[in-house]
C-alpha cells in the first residue's frame, strides 16, 4: 500500500460547469467508480454517499464534501472540497474522517509506488485547470490576506505602545486608509471563500447578511471575519503587555548573547 495526502489552495473555485469536468477527466483516466460523500452534520439528508447524478441533481450547496474515485486496479483518489475553512465536520470516511479548521486536501492510494507521483501530478493539474480561479491569483489572495491580518496586529500592537502610537498619530491618514483597505479586503475574501458550488446563490454578502438578521449566525464568513479580526487586534495587544513587562530583558539578553559571540 502507498499512499499520499496532500492540501491545495482552498481558494481554487469550482461549479457545477467545472465540477462535470473533473468527473469526465476521472472517467477518461479510468476512475469510473466514483461518489461523493457529505459531511454526517446534514441531519435533513438520510444517506450520506451519493451517485454524481444524485449529488449534481441535489442542486445544493454543502459546507464540505468528498468526491472518491475508484478504478479496476484498486487505486483510489479523493479530494476533500471545504467551502467554509471553519466548519466543524465528521465523515463516514477512514482518510477524513472529521475535519476542523482543516484546509482543502486530497489523498491518493495506489499499490504501485511507481504510479503514485503520476497520479499527484494528474489530481493538481486537473485542480489548477478545471478552477474558475487562477492558482496565481489564489496564492496573491493568501498572501495579501496574511498582510492584512498582520497589519490588523500591529494595530493592536499600537494601542499600547507609546513608540507606535506616535508614529500612526503623526501619519493617521495613511495608517486610517490602510486599516480600512485591510478590514474591507478581509471581508470581501472571506464572503468569496473556494470550494465546490453546485448550485448559484445570489450574492454572498447579501446571503451571509441575510443570514445575521435571521439569527444564523453558524458557519457565517462576516461573523468569522469579525472574530479574527478581534484575534489579531488581541494578539496585538498581547504581545505589547508582554514587551511591557519583558522587553527590556529580552533587549539585554540579545545584547549579552551578541557580546559573547
């Protein structure tokens, strides 16, 4: 037995259109069995394994699901799509069985080591193709989001640090714009998540709002974003009480550790 697992970008987006796609290359490559498995959560749905035919004709949205694919030679690939990085979910699956605050994977098993490189290049090619978003653009969303969060800490950072807070009082329209361009670009990320999207949905914003004013507050991207976004302006905040108190110990043993080399 080999076996490989693997995450990808959770930004890659897919539809119904991309989603048919990646089925028909499966059969083309000889993955002819193949299922899709829901997350055990949705209570309203009696079975959990699905036909495509069946999972396309659902025409639903789930938070979470797992496409398997089988051929005649016991190779098995399956690719585990999150549309929601914060959902909590348990599988009827032995390769996922339960995934929280996990990222986008997929696994391979193959009884032939040979095979097993091809088939991981096979699965992120056919990722990257099928995706309505680039690979590229999806790594530059990431990255620019890391920023954001980063920058949302220096800001909590600076709340209580005189040195900081100086520096943005006397630039406050450059650091004002910056903190506003952060928070709106962390919102508009977070309502346009990756992941698998069978059916269309009027716009995320106004769904996931909808959502807030009808108390449903569960899996709500706005409410996540609105819960890291206090974590990291907390984060902030911690790190300059611990500087307060340790900072100049900190200072001091870089400076002995310095001397001695």
């Amino acid at each position: 037995m080999f076996s490989r697992k693997s995450d990808f970008s959770g930004r890659l987006l897919f539809d119904r259109k991309s989603f048919i796609e990646i089925i028909e290359k499966f059969k083309t490559a000889g993955f002819s069995d193949i299922v899709i498995v829901i997350p055990n959560e949705y209570k309203a749905f009696k079975k959990k394994t699905f036909t495509v035919e069946e999972f396309v004709n659902l025409n639903y949205n789930f938070l979470a699901q797992i496409l398997i694919a089988k051929n005649n030679d016991n190779e098995t690939i399956k690719i585990l799509f999150i549309n929601n990085s914060n959902f909590e979910a348990s599988f009827n699956d032995t390769s996922f069985p339960s995934i929280s605050s996990e990222s986008s994977k997929f696994f391979v098993y193959t009884n032939d080591p040979v095979r097993l490189p091809g088939l991981i290049d096979f699965i992120k090619s056919l990722l990257r193709e099928s995706s309505l978003r680039g690979p590229i653009l999806s790594k530059i969303q990431n990255y620019l989001l890391f920023i954001a969060y980063f920058y949302i800490g220096i800001v909590g950072f600076a709340i209580l640090n005189p040195t900081v807070k100086n520096l943005i009082n006397n630039q406050i329209g450059l650091f004002s714009t910056l903190f506003i361009f952060c928070l709106l670009y962390i919102f508009s990320l977070n309502i346009k998540p990756g992941g698998l999207y069978i059916n269309k949905f009027e716009h995320p914003f106004v769904s996931f709002t909808k959502r807030i004013f009808s108390c449903d507050f569960k899996n709500n991207p706005i409410i996540n974003s609105l819960i890291s976004i206090i974590k990291f302006v907390l984060a902030g905040l911690f790190l300059q009480i611990i500087w307060g108190l340790l900072g100049e110990w900190i200072m001091n043993t870089i400076k002995f550790l310095l001397k001695i080399n």
